[in-house]
C-alpha cells in the first residue's frame, strides 16, 4: 500500500455515510477516522538516516572501485611505488563524501532530483580533483602519478557516480511512491497556531512528512473540528492509543512554551511512546541560539524526546541480536535439549509453555518457555505470582526457574521471530498485578519501558530484580532500572549485560521461585 492523504479519506465520507466508531477489545472509542487509519495495513518505513548512510557508502565504494580499477588497468606493474596512488584514491573517497555533504547531495530531496543532483556532482567532484591537482604540485609528487591514470579516475568515476545515483534516485522515488519513506506525523494543538504549523509544514518539499491528523484537549470554539484541511481526531489519551495502534512517528506540539502547565501535562502522557516529539518554534517569540534548533524543511523545532534506538542503532542491535542469539542457540543446544527431556519425564504435559505479553510499543507477543508448572495448574494470564515453595511448581521446574534455564526457549523468539531481544526490559504477563493492582497503577511512567524491544536478561535482571514482584518497591526498583538501560543504551553494555548474566544468577537469585 502507498501513501495515502487523511483529507481524501474526509472526502470519501462527504460522499456517502460516515462509519460509526467502534470500540475494539475494550479500548477506547475513537474518532471514526481515527479507526479508520489505525485498520490501516502499513509496510515498514525506513529511516532517512539510514538510506542516506547507504548512499554514503555506495560513493565510497563507487570511487575506491573505479580508482582502483584504472590503477590495475593502466598503472599497475608499470610503477615501482604505488604510495602515491594507495594513498590518492581513499583520500579522493573522503574527501568526496565531506564536499557532497557540503553541497547537501546526501538530503532525501536531493536523492529524488535527478538534474540538480547530477550538476551538484560534477561541480564537487571536479573542485576535489583540481584541489588534488594543486596539492600534488605545492608537495612536488606530480611526477609520481600517472596523469592518464589521474584524468581516467576523474571521467570514469563521475560517469560511475552518474549511473549509481540514477539507481539510486529510481529506487528512492519507488520508494516515495510505496510510502516507505514517509514519517507519519501527529499535531497537537488546533486553532490558529496549529493551522499556521500545517501551512508552513505543507509548503517544505521533501520533508517525508504525513499527517495524519491534529490531536487536542480543547473543545470549544479554539479548537475547530477542522484544522488547515485536516480533521481534529481526539484528545491527549486517544493520541497515546492511537499510537499503540498504529505506526506513529513524530508528534509536534504548537503550544507556546509560556503554555508550561498544560504542556508538561500532554508531556507526561506521551513520553512513554516510542516516537520522537517535538515542540514548534516557527511562532514562538522567544528566540534561542539557532544550534538549540532543529528543522523540519526551514522549519524550527525543539527536541523535547527522541525515539531510543533508532536509525542505525536499529540495525547495530537486530545483528547484535541475530548473530550473537544463533551463537548461543547453538552453544546451549545441548543444554535445552537435556532440560526438554527432564521437563518430559518429570510431569506429564508439553515441554514448552507459551505465554502473552507485552512487547514493543505494548504489541501483544507470544514468548516461549520451558514449562516449569504442572500442566493442569498452568496460569497462562498470570494471574497468581509463583511464590516460595509454589505448590504449582514441579521438581524441574523449581531448578529451571531458579537458573531461569526456563527463558532459554526465548532465543527462538530473538532468533526466528524478532520480537524479542537479547538485552532489554523483561517482558511483563499481560495481566500481571502486584497486590491486586496492574503495574501501570502502582509506578508512573510504567509504560516507558516498551519503547524498546523486551529481552531475554536486561540491566535490571543482572542487579537482582528478577523474579517475584510483591511490594511496590521492587516493581519501582526494576522499572527504574529498565528506563535507565533505555535511555544509556549501547553495543557495550548490551554485551556488559550478557557477560555479567551468568554471575548475577548464581549470586541474586533470592527472589527467583
């Protein structure tokens, strides 16, 4: 499915008989339209950042290629020192990669623009070779490189560039057309200000965004039903629904920062989502210095939260994920071949116990474990905590809970699913509770820690919150612990947590049952 415009689907209605909202699994009852767009099949999007750091190196390549090509060609075997030349075409790929950021060549826009791109290249590339050419005569090693070799990598390379830029304006404009390169994007804050921020957003080309529609808690007459063409679909709460049903990815505020009280309000509510917000500064009166802003087009906002893991933290992650999660799926083979055998001969029942919770964004997710329960006792809702000596809990059971060799079927969900991590907030039974009171109740901000994918082990588990939640402090201690892994996350401390996993369960295992 392609793009798709909120006022044409206005339009569509004003044709016929506008479907009646609905409530779906006791959520909250939206604006039709909004029920409407969250239905709505979408294919994955990528990120700007990332397609641009792939054009990045698709240039580099192109010129270390073509340089070395030239070289093996015409050069090679016919000189006795190729330092020269070794050193000329890496320096070249550099320095190409420093003048087509300064020409802005690597902006989405830009990548779409075929003509303009093609005369920004040739300006830039032929300044790097007559700046090459003038640092060869000022270091009086021109007599050391070939000049055919020299103008060969000058017309060759640029005829490569030409080509591999054409490849990849075709494959962005696809792209655009199939909405794989839109950011769907929330406002808050109708009236004036609102339409103001929607006219100057709408007059930027290329900013990828897609509004889906204007959110705000007013009702009266500064609140208009209608803002610049776009429907006002519900207040801050369907906003953070809205986001938990459908793929939401930046959500800007045209409040004025003199609005503090209700801002901060609106703020509390949507920090817990994995979107990026930020605040319009395009009417603001208040002027800071022009580095504290970033730009939507000629835009000016302010970063108030940023999505965490993002762009090519992504994709370190999921092959931190996929590469270290089939190592130790093979490694701990055996092991959880020898544990299914005693969990089959122990108790009659399956091996594994299959469970929902939450996951990224509050999806409900399946996750695998080992069954450590009598099978006619099972809580698949997890209703009832395991408590000490838990008569539902079989002799294997105990010992696998104890070494949580029980979550060693969850590498399969890393592995072959993707919907879990190696390192991350532990995933919570959907109905999970603590002194009859759903976790949500008893810490704020509790929803925070789905902005991430959950894990198998994670920052908290490798402090000693691990197992049995039953007074309000140990629930606080975990979450806090999760939002702190949210907000440092790294390569290496992903690998910190791993490495210290092993040792923290033999030594802070007390509350595990």
């Amino acid at each position: 499915m392609g793009a798709f415009d909120v006022r044409d689907l206005i339009k569509a209605d004003s044709a016929g008989p506008a479907p009646a909202s609905a409530e779906s699994g006791g959520t909250r009852t939206f604006h039709p339209l909004a029920e409407r767009i969250a239905a709505m099949p979408l294919k994955q999007t990528l990120s700007p950042v990332l397609v641009e750091g792939l054009v990045r190196l698709a240039d580099v390549l192109a010129i270390l290629g073509v340089g070395g090509l030239v070289f093996a060609f015409y050069v090679a075997g016919k000189v006795e020192d190729a330092l020269a030349y070794q050193l000329t075409v890496p320096l070249m790929a550099v320095g190409a990669l420093a003048a087509f950021q300064a020409l802005h060549l690597y902006h989405i826009g830009a990548l779409r623009n075929v003509v303009s791109m093609a005369v920004r290249i040739t300006a830039g590339w032929t300044l790097l070779f007559l700046l090459a050419l003038a640092s060869f005569f000022f270091l009086k090693i021109g007599g050391q490189v070939s000049r055919v070799w020299f103008a060969g990598f000058y017309g060759i390379g640029l005829a490569a560039l030409f080509v591999e830029r054409l490849a990849v304006s075709l494959i962005v404009l696809r792209l655009t057309r199939m909405g794989r390169l839109e950011r769907r994007t929330a406002i808050v804050g109708g009236g004036q200000a609102g339409e103001e921020l929607i006219r100057a957003l709408e007059a930027q080309r290329d900013t990828g965004l897609r509004i889906c529609g204007v959110f705000d808690d007013r009702s009266d007459d500064r609140s208009p039903d209608l803002v610049a063409g776009y429907p006002k679909l519900g207040t801050i709460d369907d906003l953070v629904e809205f986001a938990r049903r459908t793929k939401l990815d930046l959500v800007i505020f045209t409040l004025p920062i003199s609005a503090e009280t209700r801002l901060l309000a609106m703020l509390r509510k949507l920090w817990v989502l994995p979107i990026d917000i930020r605040l319009s500064a395009h009417m603001s009166k208040l002027r800071f210095r022009p580095r504290s802003y970033s730009y939507i087009g000629a835009v000016p906002v302010l970063d108030v939260f940023d999505r965490p893991i993002a762009d090519w933290d992504i994709v370190v992650k999921w092959l931190f994920d996929k590469i270290v999660g089939t190592l130790a799926l093979v490694a701990l083979s055996p092991l959880m071949l020898a544990t299914a055998i005693a969990v089959k001969l122990d108790s009659r029942g399956p091996i594994l116990f299959r469970q929902k919770r939450y996951g990224f964004n509050n999806e409900m997710i399946e996750v695998l474990k080992f069954r450590s329960l009598y099978h006619e006792m099972s809580d698949f809702a997890a209703a009832k905590q395991v408590t000490k000596d838990d008569p539902r809990v079989t002799r294997v059971g105990r010992f696998i809970r104890k070494t949580s060799i029980d979550e060693l079927p969850q590498l399969l969900n890393v592995v072959f699913k993707g919907n879990l991590s190696l390192v991350g907030p532990r995933p919570h039974a959907v109905h999970a509770t603590m002194q009859n009171r759903a976790y949500e109740q008893v810490v704020d901000g509790y929803f925070a820690r789905h902005k991430v994918k959950p894990g198998i082990t994670g920052w908290a588990q490798i402090h000693g919150w691990r197992g049995e939640t039953d007074t309000e402090d140990k629930i606080q201690r975990r979450v806090e612990h999760d939002l702190y892994y949210i907000e440092n996350w790294s390569v290496l401390l992903d690998l910190y947590i791993l490495i210290r996993t092993p040792f923290s369960l033999m030594t802070k295992s007390e509350n595990a049952y």
